[in-house]
C-alpha cells in the first residue's frame, strides 16, 4: 500500500479521534446556533449509514475469519474480506458525520438528562473503537503479525457493541423505554385479563342468576355484619341455615312453602313483605326466575343447560343482557380492585402504614400503623391523598400528627372511622371533616384536644361517637356540649383503635 495514503489516513483518524474526544467536555452554549441547530437535526437520519456499514463490516470480518478458521471454502464464498477495508473507511466517515451532528443537537440543548449524556458517550467511545480498528487495520504488516491484529479485532468487535447499545439508548430517547418490548407479550406489565363470560349453558342458575338478584336487593340488610332476622344471605349454604323463624328457605319444588319465595310475593302492606316496602323491589321476571328454579329443585348446581324449558327462555331473554353487562362490570372492578390493592400496599410500605382492603366494606381501604410504628407524620398523609375517596377507616394511634393532618383526611370522602389517640391534634382541624358525611366514630382519647377545638365538632352533625378520654378538656365545655349536640354520645373512655 502507498505508504502516503496510509500516512494520511492515519492523520486524519488521529485529528478525528481527537475532536470527537473532546466532546463530552465542551461547554453547551448559551444560545443555540442556528445553522448548527439544523444541522444537528439530520442527525436522526444520518444515523442510519453508520450502523448498517459497521454491521457490515463486521459481518464480512466475521465471515473471513470462519472461512480462515474452517480451512476451507464449502460456502463457495467470494473473498469478502478485500470489501473490509473501503467499508472501514466509509463508516469511519459516516460515524464521524453522525456524530458530529448529534453533537450540534446535543450543543442546541433541546436534548438533556442523563440517558443524553450517555448516548453522547456511546457516540463518542464508538468513534474512538472504530478509529483505533482502522487505525490497527493499515498497520503495514498486520496480517502477518498477531500483535497487530488482535487488537484491530478486539476494537472492530467494541464498536460493534457500541453500535447496539447506543442505538438502544437513542432509540429509548425518541421512542420511549418500552419501544422495542412494548408488543412482546411476556415483558410487558400484566393488563387485567379480557373478561371471559360463560355461555348460556354454563351458567349455573343460582349462583349466576338467583345470586345476583339477592345480592343487589336483599344483601344490604342480609349479610354478616347485618344480620336482620338473623338470616345471612351470602352463600347457599347460609341460605340453607335459615333466619330466626327456622322456616325453610327453601322447600324444593314448593316455592310457595318456600321462605325466600313466600316473602317477596306478599302484600306490600304486610310486615315481613322482603324486601321492605320503601327498599327496591323485584322485577316481575325476577320473580319469575326464582320460583322457576325452586320449582325445577332449588338445588345449588343446577345448570341452566340441563334444564330447558320454554317458560324460562322468555325470562332470559329480558334478564341476560342485564346479566352478562353486570358480571362483566364485576370481574373487570374486582380486576382493577385487586391491582389497586397491590399498589396501596406498596404504598403504605413505603411510607410505614398498613393499608389493607376493609373486610366489612367491600371496595374500601383500611389505613393503619405498622408493628412497631413507623414514624409518621401530616407530610406521610399527604402521600394518600391521590386516594383519600378509597379509605372508609384511618387509624394512626400515637402518630406525629397534628390539626393539619385533619385537611387530607377531610378529602376522605368515605371515611366512617377516624382514630387519632395519643397524637397532637388539638381539634382546631375538626371543622376541615364538615363534608365526611360517613364519618361516624372519632377517637380522639390522650390527645391534645382543647376546648376551643372540640367545640368544633357542631360542625359535624353526623358523627356518632367521640371518645375524648385524657383529653385536655373541661367537664363543663363537655356538658355544654352534649346539651347542644344530644345526637352526638361524647365518651370520657379511651375508645377503640387498631
Ligand atoms: C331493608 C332491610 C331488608 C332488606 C333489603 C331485606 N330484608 Fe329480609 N328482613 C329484614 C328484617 C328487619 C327482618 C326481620 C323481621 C322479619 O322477620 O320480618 C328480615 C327477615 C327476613 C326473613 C325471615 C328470617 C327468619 O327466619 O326469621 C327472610 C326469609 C328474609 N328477610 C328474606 C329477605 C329476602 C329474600 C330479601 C331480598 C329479596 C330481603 N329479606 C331483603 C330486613 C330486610
């Protein structure tokens, strides 16, 4: 080779390993350059050459060092490696182009942070591996010598690294972390699964079709916290079990002997008409279902496939649509309720709270103190505020809160019990609690309550019981107090917390 020309190429490698090097030092102006702005703005287009000539040159390497190690040429492969040269030359070129483009972008300073940073020292550590892989490759004796061409390997195999993972980086940088994974089904977070419904013949008749029905008008006052007549109407079983009266529920094939059926067809005006006269009432085809099913057994695993009939499919058609809108509408919230349940967890992690799904109140948040307590503080509380319409019960005994604390918690829309003993609230914040229309149970016992702020609570008609136990308050102001508020039990016990 013309000794001339490699003595210019290497010049020219060196001078540009030099100034690419620089790079990351330099100061990024104050104001943008213009004709620098756009031409940084081809960078994103130039890009491209370089990649595709540095694969390229490596796969044509790649390629003359199996032909070389395997001995022979089965592929009846051209020599490529002649090619290797004049690509080394033209990505050496274009990586420069590119990089100095990015370069006048990054200097126009509409691009920052750190994964900028780190592409412009992808860009720049790329050139100098690519320049030193050239710089080796006309090195005059290079094939013949093993010092020379190891490390013009070793370098050309780097840059071809580089040229992923800085790729990767600028890609993330216009595109978004998840461009490339987004439609990989495994990598990505789970969605909630499509809801999948049975068909007609799968559908089991009580529990997806007398079920819902007694959830939606009978469950508000038959349930395990509520328990009127002392009947529970939860699960077949507990239907099976029966009230007080220890009348049947349900006599099969009788749904006139039947408890359950008897009393939704009595008249308004009598008293054990279910469900009570001022509550909503059956539809007709409700009505019909039922004493359909008790007819047909009132067993519990009955399909409806087993069980054709003419009368019921009149029924169906009015009541499935509404059916199978419903229970979609459920698995979809009980989806969504089981993820919001995962995040608040963490949540309350993070911040030293346990934050748990409320056992009685179905879709709501319990929030309480760690064992041993974390150190929690009004700034701690300010944290659940994005929630606060998902607590129904707070309870922070011995937290380090005070009257401020009482602002988040009045955006607690649903929130039926508020426990606070042994903290500083004085009371002054009891008036931000005046739009908890649910709140029924403060306990404000060993804390810092005085008597201008418990004088608060004529704000708060609709709570039930105060406990002001240790307080800092006086008999009189209480006994004033519970004249005016008569509704109101305020309660000298230390009262209730978990
Ligand atoms: C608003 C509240 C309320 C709703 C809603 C309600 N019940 Fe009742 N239920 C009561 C009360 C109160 C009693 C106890 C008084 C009585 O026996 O009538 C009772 C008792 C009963 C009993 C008698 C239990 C026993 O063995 O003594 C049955 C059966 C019953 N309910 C069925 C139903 C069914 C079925 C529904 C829905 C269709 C329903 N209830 C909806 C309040 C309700």
């Amino acid at each position: 080779m013309d000794s001339r020309f490699r003595t210019f190429i290497w010049v020219f490698l060196i001078v540009t390993t030099i100034v690419v090097a620089s790079f990351p030092f330099l100061p990024i102006p104050e104001k943008p350059v213009g004709v620098f702005v756009f031409l940084g703005r081809f960078h994103p287009v130039l890009l491209h050459f370089p990649i595709v000539l540095i694969l390229l040159t490596l796969i044509f390497e790649g390629l003359g060092i199996y032909q070389k190690w395997s001995g022979n040429n089965k592929l009846k492969l051209p020599n490529l490696t002649a090619l290797v040269g004049p690509l080394l030359l033209v990505s050496a070129i274009s990586t420069l182009i590119t990089v100095v483009g990015g370069f006048l972008l990054f200097q126009s300073g509409e691009y920052r942070g750190e994964l900028v940073r780190q592409h412009l020292w992808g860009g720049v550590l790329l050139m100098i591996a690519l320049n030193s892989a050239a710089f080796f490759y006309w090195w005059p004796s290079r094939q013949t010598n093993k010092k020379v061409q190891a490390p013009y390997q070793g370098f050309l195999f780097l840059a071809g690294a580089l040229v992923i993972v800085t790729s990767h980086i600028g890609g993330t940088i216009t595109h978004g972390a998840d461009f490339l994974t987004e439609h990989l089904p495994s990598l990505r977070p789970e969605k909630p699964a499509p809801v999948e419904l049975k068909s007609p013949e799968e559908l089991l008749i009580f529990e997806d079709l007398v079920m819902p029905i007694i959830e939606d008008k009978c469950q508000s006052c038959h349930n395990q916290y509520k328990v009127k007549g002392g009947l529970v109407l939860t699960s077949y079983a507990s239907i099976e079990k029966g009230g007080d009266s220890e009348k049947a529920l349900i006599t099969p094939h009788d749904p006139f002997q039947s408890e359950l059926f008897h009393r939704m067809i009595l008249p308004m005006n009598d008293d054990e008409r279910m469900p009570p006269p001022e509550k909503p009432q059956l539809e007709p085809y409700e009505l019909d279902l039922i004493e359909w099913w008790i007819q047909k057994g009132g067993e519990e695993n009955m399909l409806l496939g087993e069980s054709p009939s003419d009368t019921i499919s009149t029924i169906l058609d009015q009541y499935l649509p509404d059916l199978y809108q419903s229970s979609r509408l459920k698995m979809r919230q009980q989806q969504e309720l089981d993820q919001l349940a995962e995040e608040l967890e963490d949540l309350g992690e993070e911040l030293g709270l346990v934050i748990e799904l409320d056992p009685e109140y179905t879709g709501f948040f319990t929030v309480s103190m760690q064992i041993p307590p974390a150190l929690i503080t009004n700034h701690s509380l300010e944290k659940l505020r994005p929630y606060a319409s998902l607590f129904s019960k707070v309870s922070l005994p011995g937290a380090d809160i005070d009257d401020d604390a009482l602002f988040v918690i009045g955006k607690m829309t649903n929130l039926r019990d508020l426990y606070l003993p042994k903290t500083c609230v004085t009371g002054e914040g009891l008036t931000y609690l005046k739009d908890l229309t649910l709140l029924e149970n403060i306990n404000l016992s060993n804390s810092e309550l005085s008597n201008v702020g418990i004088l608060n609570l004529i704000h708060l008609p609709e709570v039930k019981r105060v406990y002001v136990w240790g307080a800092e308050t006086d008999t009189v102001v209480l006994q004033s107090l519970r004249a005016h508020l008569p509704e109101v039990k305020i309660l000298e016990e230390e009262g209730e917390y978990f």
